[in-house]
C-alpha cells in the first residue's frame, strides 16, 4: 500500500496525470506540471529526489521482506506515520489547487500571468506545498514500517529544505507583493516555528 500511496504523490506532483490531468483540468496547468516552462531553477534536484524516493521504498521492502535489520517501528508509530503521511499528502495536494502556480521548480511564470496568491493554506504560511511533502516524507519510513528506509527520506528533507529556502529568496526578488506578504505571513513552514 505505501509503495503505490508513494506513487500516486510522485504522479501527482511531478505531472504524470494521464487523462484526468488535475482536479481543475486547466491545460496551461497540466502542461507547466509536466514541462515546467523557461527560465526554470533548480530542475535537476527533482530527479535526485524521485531517486531517493524509489530507493527509500526499495530498502523498505527489502527490510521488512529479507533483510529484517530495522522493521521495529511500533504499531502506534506505525499508524502515526500513516496519519502524518496522509495528513502531509493533503495539505500539500491543498496547496497545489489552490495555487495554480505550484510547479516542481522555481521559476516567475509570466508567460501564465504569474501572481501571488494568498488564500487557502497559503494564508497561515508562505510554503504549505513543502510543509506537506516534509511530513509525508518524514512519516513515510515510519508507515512503512523501517527506519533504515528513512535514510534516503532524511536526504529527501535537506534537499526539500534548501529548495524552500532558495524559492523564498527568489519569489522576494522577483514576484511583485510577496515582500509584503512575507512581512504579513511571517512564518514559511509552521505558524509560530518556522
């Protein structure tokens, strides 16, 4: 269940959406999610975390199947990965539809009107794209079950971390008003942490 809970995220995030495209079905949409336009940043850390993901499951299942080194994960924590995963999986899928612009890299999409937007989860923090995938990929290893699967994910994490801070530095220097909403919303992954 977890191995095809993981693809289905990798799917929906990185454009994969067959006919169905996303929920609103807009084709600009659908084609940025898929081939993110020009003056993209950053592309080649998606394909690193995709990598790491497909290596977290793969260890997962060689873990819990044959190698038995680190399947100890209590049941409780078990079932508190699979809620903070499916928890973290909604805020972000959240952010994605109210956040027409959410793309997996950073750049000013003017040739799409490209604009702030500040209504949803975007309200309570700048990020809740990557505060979502951040708790279903810290949860991930614990739903599954390994914590040797959790060491890839622990990549995945910095590698998310320092996307987020390289997308704030350059929405301020590019996107018109988000100076002023960064200094409104102040908190980019939790309200009153970070």
């Amino acid at each position: 269940m977890g191995s095809s809970l993981c693809l289905g995220v990798d799917r929906h995030f990185h454009g994969d959406h067959g006919d169905r495209g996303p929920p609103d079905g807009d084709p600009d949409l659908i084609k940025e999610r898929i081939h993110p336009g020009p003056g993209a940043r950053d592309r080649w850390v998606i394909y690193v975390i995709k990598l790491l993901t497909w290596t977290h499951l793969i260890v997962a299942a060689l873990d819990l199947g044959r190698w038995e080194l680190s399947d100890t994960v209590p049941r409780a924590l078990a079932v508190a990965g699979l809620i903070g995963f499916a928890s973290g999986f909604g805020l972000a899928v959240w952010a994605m539809i109210v956040n027409r612009f959410f793309s997996a890299v950073i750049r000013l999409q003017e040739d799409r009107g490209h604009h702030l937007i500040t209504t949803g989860p975007y309200h309570f923090v700048r990020h809740p794209g990557y505060t979502g995938i951040l708790v279903w990929v810290l949860a991930s290893p614990l739903a599954l079950g390994s914590w040797l699967s959790g060491i890839p994910m622990l990549i995945v994490a910095v590698l998310i971390l320092r996307r987020l801070l390289m997308e704030d530095r350059f929405l301020h220097e590019q996107l018109e008003g988000y100076p002023a909403y960064a200094a409104d919303v102040r908190y980019r992954l939790m309200p009153g942490v970070y």
